[in-house]
C-alpha cells in the first residue's frame, strides 16, 4: 500500500501562509446574526480589556449611535478623529485610513465591517481599508453582521425579502484570525427593540419591521451560527492537516462552475461556493464565449465581467474559455482542470427545442463520464426573486466603473435588416427574369443563395428575415395563383417549410463561421501581438528602451496611454526622465503608484483601490519584489477587465518583467565581474606595493641602523655608501608613491587637464632637464625637425608620460645604450616616441605592456609596480590621444604616442624688425 | 658664514621635517626658529625678525598662500615655500602672492640650501644694477649697453626678447610664474597669454643654448614658470660687478 504523505505544494502553501500571517496585523471579528445584538459593545469591551493589559489600542471607528453604554465605553479608549468628506453639500464622516497608519496602534477597532466608502476614499469598502491595516501589521477588531457576508448575502434575501448591498468577500471572513459570535436569543433582541435600545435608520422603517420579525431572526441567528461553526470545522481540518493525523485524505475535490450572461449566474456562483466550501474544495468559474455570446451588448458583457468579479471575490478562480462548441470545450476544460464536479444550470430549453436542436447540459451529461453534475433549478419561482436582483448586483459594483455603454450598436443593427430585405427583392427581381424559363426549383435556389449572401454580410437577424421573406416572396409572385398567399398545390407547402428550415440552418451555419473566422483572426492578432511585443523586448539593451517598447505595444493592444515607473534609490516611485513619446501617459497619479507599489496591488478605475483616479496602476512584480508600476489609461475599462483580457495585460507585465530582469541580471553580472576585477587588481597592487615597497624599506632600515650604531667605527668611504644607499633608495620610492598617487587620481577621474599651448620644445627640454643625472650614463639623442607646431595638451601630464618613457628605457637598458627622443607633426597629430637599444619588448605582450601591474619580468631587479605606462596610457587618452609600442629593427623598443590635432594653434603679433643693437 | 648667523624661520607642522631642516641648517651656520602652525609662524617671524623664512603650503590652522599674504603686509623677507606634488596650481598661487620660491616634497639638502643662497643674495642686493654685467655659462650680457654675447659673440635680441631675458637675469636663480614674467615683460594686460611667454623662450633658447632642447640656462619649472640658471661653471658663480 502507497504510504499516503502529505502534498508538498499543500505544506509549502501553508508555510507561505504562516508567514504572511507573522507578518500580518490579526484580524477578530465580532459576528452577529443582525443589527442589536450587541456586537459593538462586546469589540468594545475586549478593547478596554486589551488596553488595561497594556496593549495601544485606539478606536478608528466606532458607531455608538447615541447609546449611553456603548458611548461610555468608548469614552477610555482614543478615538481617530474621522476625515470629513464633503459629498454633493453633505458632510460625510469617514474612518481616516491614513491617520490610523500614521498612528500604527498595535490593536485598532472598527466597527462595521461592510460599510462603503464615501466616494473619493481610497477604497470603495471599509474591508479593503481594514486589510491594508493588517497589512501594515496592525491587528483589527471588527464587527459584521451575517446578512452581509457575501455567500449568504442570496439566502438571507431569500429568508427576510430585504437585500443588502453591502457585502464583505467570505474569503475576508475565512481569513479572520478570531471569529467570535455574538448571540443573543431572538426574544431578548425584540425586547431590546421595544425599548429602543437598537439602532434603527428611519426611513427604512418598514423594511425593518419586516425584517425583525421573530423567524427571520431565529433562520438568521441559525445561519450565522452555522457560519461559525462551518469556520470552526474548517479550522479543526487544518489543524489536522497540520498535524497529518487524517484518516482520510482530502480527496481533492475541484467544482467548476458553469455561468451564462443570465441571472442565474449569480446563483450559480454562490451555490458553487457553498458547495466548495462545505467540500473544503477549490472551485472554477468559468464562462464561455460562443460566438452567439459574443454578439451579446456592452451591458451584458458588463454583467458577466460584474459575476466573474463576484467569483473571484468569493475566492474561486475565474476562466473565459472561447470555442464553437461549448459543451466539449467545457468537458475538456474540466477535464485539464482535474474537475471532479460540474455545476451548471437547469437546460432552458425545454421540449421539442431541446429535442431537436440537442442542449448543453445534455451534451456534458452525455460526455462526462468521471465527472459529478450538479443541476440548479432556473424555475420561474427562482427567478422571480430575481427582478431587480441584477441591477442590485450591477449597482453594487458600479464603482467597476463600467457603465458607458457602447454606442452606435443600435444606429448599425437596422441598416443591416434593410440589407436583407434589400437582397431578397434583388433575389426577387431575378427569379422574376428566370420565371417561365426555369423551373421553379431553381429559383429556390437563388433564394437559398440570397439567404447566404445575407448571412455571411449581414448576421443572423437579418439571415432569419431574409429566410421568412424569401419563402414569402416565392409563394406571393411565383407560385400559383401568382400575386397571392393561397397554394393551390398543397405540396409546395413541402417546398416552403424545406426552403424555410434550409435557410434557416445555411443562414446560422455561414454566421457561426463567419464568427469563429472573427475570433480566430483576433486571435491570431493577439498572439501577433504578444510575439511583436517579445521581440521588441528582446532586443531592448536597457530598462529605458524595454520601457519605451511597452508602453508603444501596451499603447497598440489597449488603446490607451501608458507608463513605465520605476522607484529611484529611495523606493519612491518617480517619472523617468527620458522624453516622453506618443503613447505616454503624462498625467499618472504618483501617489497611486506609490500606493501600488509599496502594496504589490493593482489600483486605480475599476479596482478595490482609489477607484477615483483616472487610470489603472498595475504593480510590476518581479521574482524579489515588485520592481515597478505600470500606469495605463485605456479608452476602455473592458479591454483590460475582461477574464481574456487581463490575462493578456498579465502576460504582457510578465514579458516585461522578464527582459527588465535580465536586463539587471546583466548589469548585476557585469557589476560582479568588474568588482573581481577590481579584487584581482586589488591582490596584484598588494602583491606589488609588498614587493617595491619593503625592497628600498629594507635597504634604508639595514643601512641607517648600521650608521647609527656603528658610525664612528666605519671608515668614511663605507659610511659615504650607506648614506648613498638611504637616498637612493629613497628616492625609488618616492617615484613608487608618486605613480601610485596619479594613477589613483587619474582612476578617480579628478583629473582636470589644463591645456595650453607649448612648443614640443619645451615640453621635451623641461622633462631631459629633470632627468639629467639619471640620464648621465645614456647618451640622449633628441630628435625635434626645426618647425614644429605649438601643441596643445597639460604641459605637466605630457611630461608625465615621457618622463616615465625615458625612465622605462633606463630601467630596460644597461647602460651606455642611446635612448633617443623625439617627436613629429602633420597637419592632424602630432607624435611623441622614445627609442632605446634595450632588449626590446617579449613578442605578443606589446599591447599588455600598458596593463596595470605588468612587468617584462615576473620579479626581480627591475622595480617599479607596473604602474608607468598604465598611466602613460591613461594620460595620453585624456589627452584624445593614442599609445603603442613596438619593437625596433635592429633591436630595442619603440614607444610612440600621438595627441590629435584639434584647433589651429594661436598666432602672435610679430614684433616690429627693430633689434637691439645700439651699436 | 660669517658675522651674525643669518636667522630663518621654518614653519612646518611634520616634527620630522623640522628635525631634519633644523638639523642640516644648524649645521651650516644658520639660527632657526621653529613653528607648528601658520598662525604661530606668524608671531615667531614677527619678533624674531628672521632673514628668510620657510613655510610648508600644508599647515593644518592655515591656506599657505594666506600666511604669505600676511607676511608680505610688513615684511619683504624672502620666503621659501614646500609643497607636496600635484600642488601646482597652489604653488604658483603662493608664488603670485609673494613667495621667492619653492622646493617639491621629497627634496634634497643641497637644492635646499642652494635656494636659500640665492634667496639672500636677492635680499642682499635686491634688483640689478644697471651698469653690471651679467655672465652664467657661455652666456654674457653687458647690461649697460644692452648687449649680448654668447661664446663672446654678440647675439642679436628683439627688445621683447631682451626684456625677458633681463627680467629673468634680474630674479636670478629664483623661480619667476607666468603670470609674474608677462605683466613684467608684456603689462598686465597679457598675463592669459602665455603661449606668448612660451614662444619668445623658445626663440631666446634658440639664440643662447648650444642645445635649445636641453637647456642649460633658461630652465623651465614645469606648470610654474621659469628660472634662470644662475651659477654654471666654468664662468663665476655669481654676478659680475
């Protein structure tokens, strides 16, 4: 027998969440069955509690509605001041979300869980608020009543026949850390009621009545205890799930859930919640577009995006799948899913229609053979709760933002029937021509054939009309009697009904093509799309150019301005600073995006967050954090709301996270390979510096303590010696330090260079007469032709660099060699070289020579760190100049470097011919 | 050295320096007052009333170039400035400001005291007179009547050319800046025209150095200015009078 182990997904899942929760403020509830029953003051007392242990506690919020008691027991605790939102002449008092995080109590309270924002808050709903609070650490008492949880919110319709609006995701009260019941038997609360000690909104009143009512309150205390206790139950499986003491195994339920643009959706979608709930399962909303579906009008599809949304807000995944055929689409999508339930609708069509032209449901019934289907009654009863129950739901989501309506799709629907009537006088004028030549079989034909015409052009409608009145047509001018409906031969009454239902079926069969040719062609321009835009990306070199690529194609694919924003050192999201470009969105909400940003959560139009603002911020989320925002303002929510479509601005974020990622991953390497460069370097200047250093150190150290304790018993020629030795040592080691320094300062890019203009001359003369005593045992030839041009360069680095020439050849050279010097011009560079007759240079290392710390020689007399001609080099590049070596005929190095020509050197005014002799 | 010991101030914050300077000029006759910082320096050579003065351009109280200032508001003793390398620009400000010279940091005994020769000399006898004549190397120039010989042949001067080489035979031995030789030879108004300076040097070399590209005469103080090299042998060490 297989040992049966725990899911590792399963655990790592739960770990992931243990640690989300550490993190996390703690959420209690106060749940009660209605209004009354005393949930404020128990949050209230549990604060006074918390704070007599010493816990900060404050109060965001807290409805006293006037009570004496509640009243005095909020008096202890601190209340946040309410922001004061001025609402169309009203003033609204609301929970200030960012006094309370400015503030960061360990604990705060606030009261009533489902209430709505006033429009222009951050978040359309107080729960949305209160999870941004626990986000920020804070823990949070809450109360909520059980008619405004979102998956009883039907029921308790259903029971008291009034519906709230106002409704808290149940995935908010699943996640609740604490969830404590406040009960009160349903005699006691209508007493409290009598004595007015609950809290009523006047105009309501009737409603209210109705809703206190003794059953009502005993169904609704029953549901919100059995609430508790589905809760508690579920608890006690994690527990055990924890603990690995099941005995049966979660059997890996998964419930997918059929909708349709109908108001059974929403029925649907709550009974699949329930169902998984009570299952402990996941569940899959999905939806399928026909092409019937898809010619559905803006409001409907609003309707499906509103459903879809309560799916996701209920916690069940959501899918739009796209096919011809729905029913096998479904299966298989059940099927890769690993669904082991189906939940659909009742079929509606009933009798000879479902007999005839077959049903879905049928269909699945018929093909899922592995799978549990769940059928949910669509009778009139059900629905007749429903009138105004859309609405409600639309409303209720209104802050979707969705309610512009598509114009124009009326203005184009009757000129496309005046097209099929239109085709089938055409139709009729020629079967006219063809009458009393042909058959009048064939001029059924041309009728099928207009039919057709107007199918593939023009729709189903008009197909259906044009059918109609083709066999209209046919009978009122062909068949006998001419120019009447009546038939005298009962068998072309065949002839209409074959022709009708022939139409009929051609005309549906060329739209569902003509459809499915629409979809693949969008399709395939989606795909287009997204390989343009990798493409794009991928061959971006940098974050600006991966920017400017997504914001062009996002511009393309969505219709609408976009905007890349990156946070600077600082984590404060900033605009880039690169021009802008067509597609650009130049008035994105930095505040938004900050928000965004430093909550990894999408805000803006038509989400939980600032709903106000303009246009949609999306958080770019790479794999170590979120690593930017990306603003859009599309010219329709829908294209970036719809299932299909979000999954596309999520596959587009994706790419871009992708290329923005390697993009830094290649600077990050680069970065780590420059920093080992920099260490090698690092390791090869200590190894040098010990070396140069304690060389002449050990000489000094070695000769002054000899003259020091032994210098009255040296003769005077050793005492000369040493001292000799000291200074020259010294002096080594002095030009040891002094390379050191430039180079460093040259590495630093501190260099100014300071150009004048020189005569090469003196350039050359100013550096022989440095090194004149330790030229004295090398014959120096200079070699300058008479006319050279003033050269304009840092009189004091060109020095610099033929100094540490002529110090390299005396270093290569044994002595008595000739080193020699010059220099030449033309019109673009003039050239600077010092040749020696040394050994010249190791053959294939000549461009190596002027890489820090190289040697000719690995260690050994030669000193000096190799520093020279790394600073003859970078000298000389300032200067605009180039540097080489070369090895000579007849042996020895040659070392030239050229500094260009840029500007024509000054003239001076020549002075007056008048010499001096005053004979 | 004879009569009374000439007396210098050093002021210099590095101990060991000033152990080494105090050292090697005690033993060469000279009397010396030590200073640690500018503003010490400043009272030390106010009452010790030195006859030269020598100042490190890196003192930690004070900017060198302000002690100099300061100095040259009551006295003209010369000044020898130190400075570390890669100093230019500071040097040749300590110089403008009134400095008679300067030596780079790590420096020789002898350089030092050769510069503190010349540096009393001028103090001594400030300027040149008019009727002397001047000779260093092969060079000879009859400053009364304007003429110049080298190898005891006449060498025919511009009178900018002149001008330039008797202002440097009239700072002898000390360095002279740009700036300093341009508002001399040229007037102030030349003073951002150094190529100018650096052409007629060229052309005097030519005229007066057997190697113009390794002079022997007309030195050149890289980044700074120029000297004139007073003492060549074989001819005297100092002016003919």
């Amino acid at each position: 027998m297989i040992e049966q182990r725990p899911d590792p997904d399963a655990l790592l899942a739960k770990l992931n969440l243990a640690e989300a929760r550490s993190r996390r403020g703690r959420l209690k509830i106060f749940f009660g069955a209605a209004a009354g029953v005393g949930k404020t003051y128990a949050m209230l007392s549990e604060g006074r509690e918390k704070r007599a242990e010493g816990t900060d506690v404050v109060i965001g919020v807290v409805e006293t509605h006037g009570r004496v008691e509640t009243l005095a027991l909020a008096e202890g605790l601190g209340a946040l001041p309410p922001r004061i939102i001025d609402y169309r002449g009203t003033q609204l008092r609301e929970f200030d979300l960012d006094a309370a995080l400015k503030r960061c109590p360990t604990l705060i309270l606030v009261d009533e869980l489902a209430h709505t924002n006033a429009e222009g808050s951050r978040h359309p709903k107080r729960w949305n608020d209160v999870e941004e609070l626990l986000d920020a650490g804070i823990d949070v008492y809450t109360t909520l009543n059980v008619q405004h949880l979102e998956s009883l919110n039907d029921i308790v319709g259903g029971i008291t026949q009034v519906r709230v609006w106002e409704t808290v995701p149940d995935t908010v009260f699943e996640h609740a850390d604490e969830v404590e019941i406040v009960d009160l038997p349903p005699d006691d609360l209508l007493e409290r009621l009598r004595e007015g000690k609950v809290y009523l909104p006047q105009q309501a009143e009737r409603a209210i009545e109705n809703f206190f009512r003794k059953g009502n309150l005993i169904a609704l205390r029953e549901l919100a205890l059995r609430r508790t206790a589905e809760r508690v139950d579920a608890q006690m499986r994690d527990y055990r799930d924890d603990k690995a003491i099941r005995d049966i195994w979660r059997a890996g339920e998964r419930i997918l859930v059929c909708i349709g643009p109908n108001p059974i959706a929403e029925r649907l979608i709550r009974a699949g919640k329930r169902l998984a709930s009570s299952l402990h399962a996941d569940w899959i909303v999905a939806y399928v577009e026909s092409p019937r579906l898809q010619r559905l009008n803006a409001a409907a599809r609003d309707e499906l995006l509103a459903y879809l949304r309560l799916a996701e807000e209920l916690g069940a995944e959501t899918a739009t799948l796209s096919a011809q055929d729905m029913s096998a689409t479904i299966l298989e999508f059940a099927h890769r899913k690993n669904a082991t339930k189906i939940v659909l609708g009742k079929p509606t069509r009933t009798g000879w229609r479902r007999w005839l032209l077959g049903s879905i449901v049928d269909t699945i019934v018929r093909g899922a053979h592995d799978l549990d289907i769940y059928l949910l009654a669509t009778d009139k009863e059900a629905i007749a709760l429903q009138p105004g129950n859309l609405a409600l739901l639309t409303r209720s989501r209104a802050y979707l933002g969705l309610a512009e309506q598509e114009k124009g799709s009326a203005k184009t629907r009757y000129p496309r029937y005046l097209w099929g009537i239109g085709v089938t006088a055409l139709t009729t004028a020629i079967s006219a021509l063809m009458f009393g030549h042909f058959d009048l079989s064939n001029l059924v034909m041309v009728y099928l054939l207009g039919v057709v015409v107007v199918a593939a052009r023009f729709g189903r409608g008009p197909s259906v009309l044009s059918s109609v009145l083709s066999v209209a047509a046919f009978d009122f001018f062909f068949v006998s009697p001419r120019f009447s409906f009546a038939v005298s031969d009962v068998q072309y009454l065949i002839t209409f009904a074959v022709m009708l239902l022939v139409g009929l079926i051609v005309g549906t069969l060329t739209v569902n093509l003509r459809s499915e040719a629409k979809v693949s062609a969008h399709r395939e321009r989606r795909a287009g799309v997204l390989y343009a835009f990798t493409r794009a990306l991928g061959s971006a070199q940098t974050e600006e150019e991966i920017a400017r690529a997504a914001v062009k194609h996002i511009g393309d694919e969505f219709e609408g301005q976009s905007v890349i924003l990156f946070p600077d050192a600082e984590g404060r999201i900033r605009y880039p600073e690169s021009q802008s470009m067509q597609y650009s969105f130049h008035s994105a909400d930095l505040g938004v995006a900050q928000w965004v940003f430093d909550h990894a959560k999408p805000a803006g139009k038509g989400t939980d967050t600032l709903p106000g603002t303009e246009g949609v911020y999306f958080p770019i989320k790479g794999s170590s954090g979120v690593i930017g925002v990306l603003a859009l303002l599309p010219v329709n929510l829908r294209r970036i709301f719809l299932p299909e479509q979000q999954r596309l601005v999520d596959t587009f974020i994706s790419q871009l996270v992708q290329a923005i990622e390697r993009v830094r991953l290649a600077k990050e390497a680069q970065t780590a390979r420059v920093n080992a460069e920099t260490e090698s370097l690092r390791n090869s200047l200590l190894a040098a510096i010990s070396h140069d250093f304690r060389t002449p150190l050990a000489s000094i150290v070695g000769a002054s303590s000899s003259l020091i304790d032994r210098g009255t018993t040296l003769s005077e020629d050793a005492r000369r010696d040493l001292s000799k030795t000291i200074y020259e040592e010294a002096r080594r080691m002095t030009r040891l330090a002094n390379n050191l320094l430039d180079m460093a300062r040259l590495e630093a890019g501190g260099v100014k260079l300071k150009r004048e203009w020189y005569p090469i001359e003196e350039i050359v003369g100013g550096v022989l007469t440095r090194l004149q005593t330790r030229l004295e045992n090398h014959p120096v030839k200079v070699n300058l032709p008479p006319g050279l041009p003033l050269v304009q360069v840092d009189a004091v680095m060109i020095e610099q660099v033929l100094e540490n020439l002529l110090e390299n050849a005396l270093k290569y050279t044994p002595g008595g060699t000739a080193i020699e010097v010059g220099a030449e011009a033309n019109s673009r560079e003039v050239a600077f070289w010092v040749a020696d007759r040394g050994p010249g240079l190791p053959p294939g290392k000549e461009d190596l020579l002027f890489e820090k710390f190289f040697r000719a020689t690995a260690e050994g007399a030669q000193s000096g760190v190799g520093l020279g001609l790394t600073i003859c080099r970078a000298i000389v590049t300032a200067h605009g100049g180039t540097i080489d070596a070369e090895n000579r005929e007849g042996g020895g190095a040659l070392f030239r470097f050229t500094i260009p020509v840029t500007e024509a050197p000054p003239q001076i005014v020549p002075e007056e011919e008048q010499l001096l002799a005053v004979k | 050295m004879s009569q009374t010991n000439p007396v210098i101030v050093v002021i210099e914050d590095d101990p060991q320096i000033r152990r080494f300077l105090r050292t090697g000029l005690h033993a060469h006759g000279f009397e010396i007052h030590e200073a640690e910082t500018g503003k010490h320096g400043l009272i030390v050579a106010g009452t010790r009333k030195p006859d030269l003065i020598i100042l490190d351009l890196g003192l930690p109280d004070m900017d060198g170039v302000d002690v100099i200032k300061k100095l040259r508001e009551w006295t003209s003793r010369p000044v020898i400035i130190l400075s570390a390398r890669n100093m230019e620009v500071d040097k040749v400000a300590a110089l403008d400001a009134g400095a008679d010279d300067y030596l780079t940091k790590p420096f020789g005994f002898d350089e030092l005291l050769a510069r503190i020769r010349v540096a009393l000399r001028h103090a001594v006898h400030p300027g040149l007179d008019t009727d002397s004549v001047f000779k260093s190397g092969s060079v000879r120039v009859d400053l009364t009547q304007r003429r110049v010989y080298r190898d005891e042949e006449e060498i025919h001067l511009t009178p900018i050319e002149y001008r330039l080489l008797t202002t440097l035979i009239k700072y002898s031995g000390k360095v002279l800046t740009h700036r300093q030789l341009l508002t001399e030879v040229w007037g102030p108004g030349y003073v951002e025209h150094s190529h100018y300076l650096r052409i007629y040097m060229g052309t005097l070399r030519h005229k007066l150095e057997a190697d113009p590209a390794r002079p022997k005469l007309l030195l050149t103080e890289t980044g700074t200015g120029y000297r004139l090299a007073a003492d060549i042998p074989p001819a005297a060490s100092a002016p003919v009078r």
